[in-house]
C-alpha cells in the first residue's frame, strides 16, 4: 500500500524544516553580499577623522562670518532698548486696540444671553411643549413599546397546534408548492432506479465483451496437489518464496528503520562539501597584506626620500616660523589694511544698514480715528463679522408666525404630494406586496407531471430497511463482534505507537547504516587519500650534485653578499664638497627649496610697510571699493527708477550700445576667445636647438633603439639639453603629477558647519510640514459650562443615558412574584429533565456499579480466547517453529 509506505514520512516527517546554516550556498551567498555590500564599500566621510586649525584662516573666516550672522549678536542691542522706553495709556493705538478687544471679546458678545440664563424661565407643567415632550417620550419609549407585549404574555387564546390554524395549514401547503425541494423529491427518488430487460442485445454483447477483456478465466488451474508440510520441495519453495519475496527483503527497513533521521556529518556528500567550501574560500585565496611580513631597510633610498618629502610637506614645519613670529609682529591700528577693514565692517554691517529703520520704528506714527485707512478697515471688519452677520437672523428669532401644524400649510401640503409621487418606494408598494404572492390550481397537468417526476427521480424510496433486530447485550454474536472489531480496530491497533512511542527521537549513532557511511567517508576520504608531501620523510646526500648546484645558486641570489664590498667602501670613501656633483646638488636643493623660494616674502613681510593715504594703491583700492559697492552699484539706478524714458529698440540707446562694447572689452570669454581658438595650433621649425635636444633625448630616455646601439653620445651632467629632458620628464611624470593627490587620497573632510549644510538646515526648518502645521491639540481651548453649546449637550447625555432609562424597569422587575405551579415553570422544569445529562446517564451509572459475574467456562470467555488465539502472531508461528528442522 502506498499510504503505508508513506505512513511515518506523512505523519511526523513532512514539512519538518532544515537549518541550512553553513551549507556551501548560504556561505556562497554571505560572500557575495559581502562582496557586494554597499555599504562596506562607501564609507561615510563621518568615519574618517579630520581636525582642523583652530587659528586657520578659514577656521578664522568662519567664526568672523558667524558672529556677522548671528540673529542673537543682531537682536542684543535692540533687546536692551525697547525694555527702557515706556508709552502712555493714551496713545491711539492703545485706545484702538482696547476698542477692539471689546468687539472681539466672546464674553462681552455672549454677555446679555448669559443674563438671560441666569433669569431663569417657568414652564407649566400642561403647557403644550411639555406634554407634546412627553407624548414623544412614551412613543418613543421601548419599555412602553414592550409593556402590552409583556402583559399579554402567558394569555394568548389561539388553537392548540398547528394543524388547527387554517391560515398557517394554507401557508404551509402554499411552501410546499413553491418548495424547489419538495418539487423534485419524486425525481430524486426515481432518478437512480433504472430497468433493462436480461436479453437485450446490447447487455449480452456487453458480458461477452467483459468476459474477453476481463482477467477472471485467464488461469485455467489444471490440477490440485496436495503435499506434506514437512515435504522437501514445500521447504524449497518456501526458502525460494522468502528469499524472493519483497516483503521479507524490506521487513527490517519497514519495521525499525524506516523514517529514522540521519546526521549527514561526516559522509561522503557532506566532506565533499566541506572541501569544495575550502577550495572556493575567498578567504584563504585572496590573503590580506597585512599577513605577510615585509621589513624595510631604514637607509634604502625610498625610505630617505620619503622622510625628506615628508618634512617638506610638514605643515607643521612649514608654519612653525610664520607661527612664531606672527605673535612678536605688531600692526598699528592706522594702518591702512586696518582701516580698510573698519570701514568694510561698517559697509557690510546689517545693523548699521537697518539702523534708520529701527530708529523710524521707535518714533512710532499717529493716525486719526476718521482716516481713510482706519474707516476701510472698520468697514471690512464689519462685512467679516459673523456677528453682525447673524444679528438679524437672531433678533428675529422666536417672532415666526407661521401655521399651527404642518396640514394646515397649503405649500407644505403640496410638497409632501409632489414627493410621494417621485417616491420610488410608494410607486413600487404595491408590487412588493404582490410579488411574493403565487396561486396555482393544485389539478393543473404542469403540477401533476412534475409531482411524478419528482417521485420517479427522488431518492426517498430508494432504501428499504426490510427487518430490524433487537439483540440482548450479553450474546455470544454481539460478544464476536465486539471482539473481531476490537481485533480489526486500527485505532487500538496503534494505540501503543500514537500514546508512547510516536514523536520520540532515535540517535542513529552506532547503527548499522551510520557505521557503513563512516566506513564509506573514510574509504572515500580525500584527505587520507592523498598524504601532504611533507609527512613523508626524506633525506638528501649534502654533497650530492643538486644540493652542490642549490648552494651556488642560494651565493649567487643572496643579497647581503652581493652588497658586503659596497657596504665596506661606501663608509670609506670621501667626497670633495667642491665637486661638480654636489655643487649641483646644493644648487639643485636651492632652487627646489620652498623655504628659500617665499624667504624674500617672509623678509618683506617682517619689515612692513607705510601706504599714505594719496597712494595711488590706496586710491586704486578706493576706486575697486567703490565699484564692486553694491550701494553704489545701484545708487544710480534707484534714483532713476521711474524717470527713465527708453528707445525703442537697444540699439537705438548710445548708453546701452556703449555698455555693450565695454562688456565685450572686460568679458573674459570675448578676450579669450581668439586664444582659445588659437592655443590647439602651434609652429615650431624642427631645426630648433630645444626641438632637436628634446628628439635626442626622447630617443635616449625610450625604448626605441634599445637594441640598435648604433653611436654613443657622451653628456655633461650640467648639459642644457640633459637639464631640459629632465625638466621635460618631471613635467610629463605622472607619478610627480599626482604625488600631491597620493597623500591627499583617502581624507574625508566633515562638512558640518559648513555654509552649504547650515543653509540646507535652514531651508529644511523653514519648508519643514511638522513646524508649519501645529496639531490643534497644542492649542488651548476653554468652553463655558453654561453656554447654549453645553447645556444642549448636558441634556442629551441625560436623554441619552442607559442607566436612567431602565432606572424604572430595573426597579420593577425584581418585584414581580411567578408561582412554582405556573405553566412556565413546569414547563421548563419537565424540559431540564429532558435534557438533562446525568438523568440520561443514571440507568448506566447504576448498572455499572452493580458489576457482573463471568464463570471462566462461559460461553463468551471461550469464544474470546479461540478468537485470540486464532488473531495471534505468536501462535500463528508457534506451529510453523515447531516443524521447522522435521
């Protein structure tokens, strides 16, 4: 069967997960998204530490630039003033804004409703808004509603079922009619019931057919022997049967093995794995630098040259003399850069600029109260004022006259009728209620037909249950079939597996199938298998051929040999300071010297300068101030704003013409333009002395003629054309190129403070939504508890409140008395006992407690031990072990 073949895998091994943490995928897929992790790659600038100089001229700009810009620094005087100057009750604006806090004052707006209230009102209790309050109430009330329902209950005079009702008998009979069930309850009964003669042609040809195509007289047994159980060929054929048979082939699998779990660790796949996992590590392939160990020599020639780069770009060192001497230097406060300053600092003030501003704002300004601008105001406050808005609708509140209910109002009338006939709902009324209404005659031939259909196709009359049987609990048959379904019970049959052994793990260390995968893993196993070389002992003769031939060549490669002579004469030579070479070398170390090349600034800075004021410096510096003004700038053309009479074209105006030649003549691009059109082009004769050295020395300094050694030149250190190449290399070195960017790389710089982040955040506080819209429940609110808002709803609350409602029923109901004998009470008592669980059970209970007496030679007792015997697996085999060997 396929269901038990697949019983234990169906029951607790399917859809059981699999952690596949450290499979050859998911560290195959950790290592490309580490490889491909985002962020890994881009650091952000935050992680890279950056310090800047305190002293710094940006560092210095910037605080400049803040204290200029600080709203705190701006506002400081302007706060210390306006708490020293004091305005007198009197003054207009005062007087206006009492004004018109009185307008605006809710409490004054509500002050005379207020005293309304507090008046008080007297309310008869006949008047006809009371007692129309109370009609309301009763019809709108569901104790009211229910109370003749509840009185009526127990006291209902009708018929004594439901077969007495003609009205309900009609109803029923009219169901059954329109009844889709009941209308094909025929049908379905004859549906299945189908009758063919026996000798028809086509169920003749149909048995033959079956017969032919049918396996029943396939086997035709010729003859029937009977053997001994002892006899050799029934052994033979019975070893031949279990050595054949499938079953017996898969008995251990099926009974014991089968859907025990296997640990993988260790077999074959899982080695394999794990030595595919090795092989494709990029860990172990690609090794970091820093694993491998390298030393430097202190003295080799790139380390010397970089401790010389390096104290030449030492800022440090560079601004260690400059630092030093800008603490001892002392500038007069007259001097001309200092004035400048002053006088940059008073143009670029913004409270200088807004000064005139802030003094007019203090003067204050005066306006009378019939201004034109006063009356505008007043007029349009008066034409937004929901007050005077209302005013009419509220004085005129309470003075309708109207009629004394809605059918004396003629249009009110008419209104209701012209509704009633576009109402779609009394149009359609009518037909709602006849719709569900079907009367057919019960002779028709339709009913009739259909009513036998139905009893030919419906299923009522399909079964017949022929005799019924009463059996007494203690009989031999019932006591057989208890015991043969007990026997072929598979609950019972695997009650033991489903209470104590399903769901309990099994170890498979040390079964059969463990120990043959370990065997098979260590026959298989790759690391036994092949044996690293240097396990292998061996040993080579010292003075054989190869180890003479290793040793010359280890003389040969070794480095400290090769450098010993060098090593031992570099100390003992001397060299003359007046030789070419290094007289070039100082001069050379000169002109390189960024200390020697910005001396002659520094000297001139450290003596000063005096600049009067007729200098034509000064002057020209004036003149500059002047132009990139921008007050003065636009000075002219504020004061022609409105005054200026144009041309009808640009080219009509000399100015504009004018002005137009002179941007040409300053435009950067205009003068440029011939340059850039021209600096791609250049003409050199080619019998030039620079052209032919450089031709020569390219070709010394290429590869081209390497091998084609055709002449020898023979050079001065201090050659033109030597100094030339050179110049021509370093010029043309990528490396010098980009030896500034090579200790640049990599620096992060921290933009926070910079003027493009505090403008952003400045943009982003100022577009921000959050600071924009204010949530309302920041805004305190006050309602005044006697306000017509309130009082309205405190009423509703009470209208609207459960517990005042059923206060009057809650009272009653514990007050009424229903006597024991009362129909209902009877009525539910006999239906408790119906119902009732334990009365149901009571004959059980007692019987059982009474017991029962069973002899060992009763009937049932013996029918029950041959029925075991016969369903038992021991004793079926007991007779098949003890012919075994006879």
């Amino acid at each position: 069967s396929d269901n038990l073949y697949r019983q234990d895998y169906n029951f607790w091994q399917k859809g059981t997960g699999w952690v596949p943490i450290g499979s050859l995928d998911v560290e195959k897929a950790k290592k490309a998204a580490e490889a491909l992790n985002e962020h890994g790659y881009r650091q952000h600038p935050d992680t890279f530490k950056f310090t800047s100089v305190p002293d710094s001229i940006n560092m210095v700009l910037a605080a400049s630039n803040t204290k200029q810009l600080s709203d705190l620094n701006y506002k400081k005087a302007g706060e210390k003033i306006k708490h020293k100057y004091t305005l007198d009750n009197e003054y207009p604006p005062f007087v206006q804004a009492k004004v018109n806090a009185q307008l605006l004052s809710d409490q004054l707006y509500k002050k005379a409703w207020n005293k309304t209230i507090a008046k008080g009102h007297d309310i008869r209790a006949d008047a006809i808004a009371i007692v129309a309050a109370k009609a309301s109430r009763n019809i709108a009330s569901n104790y009211r509603y229910k109370e003749a329902f509840e009185k009526e209950k127990g006291k209902h005079v009708g018929f004594r079922s439901l077969q007495d009702d003609p009205k309900l008998v009609h109803s029923m009979h009219i169901a059954k009619i329109q009844s889709d069930r009941e209308y094909k309850k025929d049908y379905e009964k004859s549906k299945t019931k189908y009758h063919s003669p026996m000798d028809m042609v086509t169920i003749t040809s149909a048995k033959k057919s079956q017969e032919v195509a049918s396996n029943i007289n396939y086997r035709h047994q010729i003859h029937n022997y009977t053997y001994m159980p002892d006899a050799m060929s029934v052994v033979l054929s019975k070893n031949m049967m279990d050595i054949q048979s499938d079953n017996n082939y898969k008995m251990d699998y099926n009974n014991w093995f089968k859907g025990i779990g296997w640990t993988p660790i260790g077999s074959l796949d899982v080695e394999k794995a794990k030595k595919a996992t090795q092989i494709a590590s990029e860990n172990k392939y690609r090794q970091h630098p820093a694993t491998l160990e390298f030393t430097s020599i202190p003295d080799s020639l790139e380390l010397v040259l970089a401790k010389n780069n390096a104290q030449i770009l030492n800022k440090k060192l560079y601004t260690e003399a400059w630092d030093k001497d800008k603490t001892k230097i002392h500038i007069m406060p007259d001097s001309p850069e200092i004035v400048l300053s002053k006088s940059n600092q008073i143009n670029m003030s913004e409270k200088l600029y807004r000064s005139g501003w802030e003094k007019s704002k203090k003067k204050g300004y005066h306006l009378m109260p019939d201004a034109i601008s006063i009356k505008a105001a007043k007029a349009s406050r008066d034409i937004a004022s929901d007050y005077k808005y209302k005013q009419a609708y509220e004085k005129s509140r309470g003075k309708h006259i109207g009629f004394r209910s809605l059918q004396d109002d003629p249009k009110l009338v008419h209104f209701m009728q012209v509704a009633k006939l576009q109402s779609d709902r009394v149009y359609k009324k009518d037909y709602e209620k006849f719709k569900t209404k079907y009367i057919t005659p019960l002779d028709m031939v339709s009913i009739t037909a259909a009513k036998q259909s139905q009893a030919a196709v419906s299923n009522i009359y399909y079964k017949r249950l022929i005799h019924n049987y009463i059996t007494p609990p203690d009989s031999m048959s019932v006591a057989l079939a208890k015991n043969m379904m007990n026997i072929q019970s598979d609950n019972l049959y695997k009650s033991e597996y489903t209470e104590c052994m399903k769901g309990l793990g099994w170890v498979p260390i040390g079964s059969l199938e463990n120990e043959k995968n370990k065997r098979a893993s260590n026959i298989l196993c790759e690391k036994k298998y092949r044996q690293h070389p240097e396990k292998f002992s061996f040993t080579i003769d010292t003075q054989s051929i190869p180890m003479e031939l290793a040793k010359a060549n280890a003389k040969i490669m070794d480095q400290n040999l090769y450098k010993e002579a060098w090593e031992k004469d570099k100390v003992k030579i001397q060299v003359m300071p007046d030789t070419p070479e290094i007289i070039l070398a100082k001069v050379n170390q000169l002109n390189m010297s960024q200390k020697m090349y910005k001396q002659s600034m520094e000297d001139a800075k450290k003596k000063g300068y005096d600049l009067r004021a007729d200098a034509i410096s000064i002057k020209a510096a004036k003149a500059s101030a002047a132009i990139a003004s921008n007050y003065k700038y636009k000075h002219a053309y504020e004061k022609a704003r409105g005054k200026h009479v144009g041309f009808r074209s640009l080219q009509d105006d000399p100015k504009l013409v004018h002005c137009m030649q002179v941007a040409k003549l300053q435009s950067d691009r205009e003068y440029k333009k011939n340059y850039e059109k021209s600096k791609t082009r250049y003409h050199m004769p080619l019998d030039m002395l620079s052209i032919v050295a450089a031709k020569k020395s390219q070709e010394v300094a290429t590869n081209t003629n390497y091998r084609r050694l055709i002449h020898h030149f023979t050079y001065l250190p201090d050659a033109i054309d030597l100094d030339r190449a050179r110049k021509m290399m370093e010029i043309q070195s990528e490396n010098t190129y980009k030896a500034d960017l090579q200790w640049l790389k990599g620096i992060g710089w921290s933009p926070i403070g910079s003027l493009d982040v505090e403008k952003a955040k400045k943009s982003t506080e100022i577009a921000s939504d959050k600071n924009y819209r204010q949530h309302p429940a920041k805004f305190k609110f006050t309602s005044l508890t006697d306000s017509v808002e309130m009082v309205l709803a405190m009423a509703n609350t009470e209208t609207m409140k459960k517990n005042l409602y059923t206060k009057d029923w809650e009272k009653d109901k514990i007050k009424n008395h229903v006597t024991a004998d009362s129909p209902d009470i009877v009525q539910a008592k006999a239906n408790a006992l119906m119902y009732s669980n334990n009365k149901y059970k009571l004959d059980w209970e007692e019987s059982k407690k009474k017991g029962y007496d069973l002899r060992a030679d009763a009937i049932s007792i013996k029918a029950a031990k041959s029925s075991t015997n016969i369903a038992s697996d021991y004793k079926y085999k007991t007779g098949y072990r003890k012919q075994l060997g006879h």
